[in-house]
C-alpha cells in the first residue's frame, strides 16, 4: 500500500508523520471469536493511534476474511 505518511493527529491538532505497526486483534462475537493482523497507524510525534480510512478499510477487509474463515473452519460449510 503506496500513500503519504502524513495525515492529520487529533491529539496533537495538526499533519504529522505516521509509522504503521502491524498487530494481532482478537474479535469476540457472540457465536465466534477469530484474530486477524491489522495494520494501526501511530502519529510519531505523540504516539497515539490515529485513524486513516485507508487503513481502516484495508482492515475491515481483513477482518471479514478473518471471520469468514473462522465460520467455514466452525461449520465445515460456505
């Protein structure tokens, strides 16, 4: 994924430069619990997470592939 690494941090109230980490999520449902990796974006300058809706969105693709296949693996079936 090709972008800027600057976007605008809520905490510090202006444009920063961003690293993204990559991390484990635990999603627990009621019937289902799965993990995927996420990409999460920190601002450099407070560290605090920031939210990029390209990431975001790359993440919830994730997240549906990940729940996906923990009801497939679950039921046997789809």
């Amino acid at each position: 994924m090709e972008m800027d690494k600057i976007s605008f941090c809520e905490n510090c109230l202006k444009d920063v430069e961003f690293e993204i980490r990559n991390e484990i999520v635990k999603v627990d449902l009621k019937d289902i619990v799965f993990t995927y990796g996420a990409l999460v974006p920190y601002c450099k300058e407070c560290g605090k997470e920031l939210s990029i809706s390209e990431i975001n969105d790359l993440n919830i693709i994730k997240a549906y592939k990940a729940q996906k296949e923990a009801l497939e693996s679950r039921d046997g079936s789809y």
